[in-house]
C-alpha cells in the first residue's frame, strides 16, 4: 500500500528538522564538545592578532547573501567586520554559532558587521541553519566559485573550518582564530580593540 505523498513530505521535513536540532541536543555538536574529530576538520583554536602596521593591503570581496542579496566590501567601507567561515553540518560551526550571534547582537550599530561565509551548502541549508540557532546575519554562498575563499587565501588554510576573521575599518584582516571560537570573550577583544584603533 503506497503512502500518500503529503505523508512522504511530512516525513522528510522531520527528518531535516531532527538533523538541524539546536545546539543542546545537536549530535554534531556534543561530538564536538566531547572530542570527537568525526566528519570535519578544522583548525585548532590558535589565535593571532596582528598590529596594525604589520598588516596586509585590504582585501577587496563581493558575493550573494543565502536571501539573493548582492554584497561586497565597499558595503562595509569604514566599519569593522567580523567574518566567520561555516557551514551547516560542521560540529564546531554549530557549537560557536550561539556565541557568534550574541557578539553580533552586542556590536550591532556599534561599529562591527558580521558576515558568514558558507563554504559548502546551498541557500535553503543556511537559512534553514539560520533559524535553528537563530542567526540574524547574513551569509555569503560561497559554494559555487570560492571567490571569497580565495579572496582570503593567506589568511586562511584551506582545510580550517570554522574560521574568523576580523577586518579593521579599512578592509584588512587585523585578527585570526582558527577553529571555534571557543572563548567569546578573546573575539570580544579583538573587535572591541579593533574598533578601538578609529577613536
């Protein structure tokens, strides 16, 4: 006897959202806190701050937001920006991403954007992520051509996912942590102490 095909749809979306559960009762994410590798690889925390007179050019970028939504560097002009590498089935992704939101929420319209940057899925993925965790910036699609990616290649091993970057008001890269953010609080210091370098 078939099932009918409403059911099939029904069952389905059960499934996605079972798989995009939040962070406390995330798989993904408890392997992670647990010390589990499985299924990623990704950078070890390290962390680096580099002076100002010791960074690069700045780093020119554009891409599609997950909404269709065109963004590039020249909508940051002047602001600091917080740019973290991700994507939806990444444990310390999903671990961070709380974190990550609420220094958005306390920067918001005080001088720092944050920006993601999915590197492996499609829109409905990231949106569908985005209300999970409860995300409210934006993501560039990177999937497709891995312009932003290579936009940042000195900056970024390839293999390391998470990974943030700060960028100061002028578009260069002023701070590094590579994996997930594990302490909120040395982030906060770089993007306040970016933010600092313009008053």
């Amino acid at each position: 006897m078939r099932r009918p095909r409403f059911l099939t749809v029904l069952a389905a979306a059960a499934t996605l959202s079972i798989l995009l559960a939040g962070c406390a009762s995330d798989p993904l994410a408890e392997q992670y806190r647990e010390g589990s590798s499985k299924g990623f690889i990704a950078g070890d925390g390290s962390w680096t701050e580099i002076p100002a007179a010791k960074r690069g050019d700045a780093v020119a970028w554009s891409g599609t937001t997950e909404n269709g939504k065109a963004v590039s560097s020249s909508d940051y002009a002047g602001q600091v920006v917080v740019l973290n590498f991700w994507y939806a089935s990444c444990a310390p992704c999903r671990a961070e991403a709380p974190d990550l939101q609420k220094l958005n929420q306390e920067f918001e319209g005080k001088g720092a954007a944050f920006l993601g940057v999915n590197v492996r899925d499609r829109a409905a993925n990231a949106i569908a992520f985005n209300d999970t965790y409860g995300i409210t910036f934006p993501s560039v699609m990177d999937v497709e051509d891995g312009s932003m990616q290579l936009a940042f290649s000195g900056s970024i091993p390839p293999n390391a996912v998470p990974t943030t970057l700060v960028l100061d008001s002028s578009g260069r890269v002023a701070a590094r942590i590579l994996g997930r953010v594990s302490s909120p609080s040395i982030l906060k210091t770089f993007i306040r102490d970016t933010i600092a370098e313009d008053s």
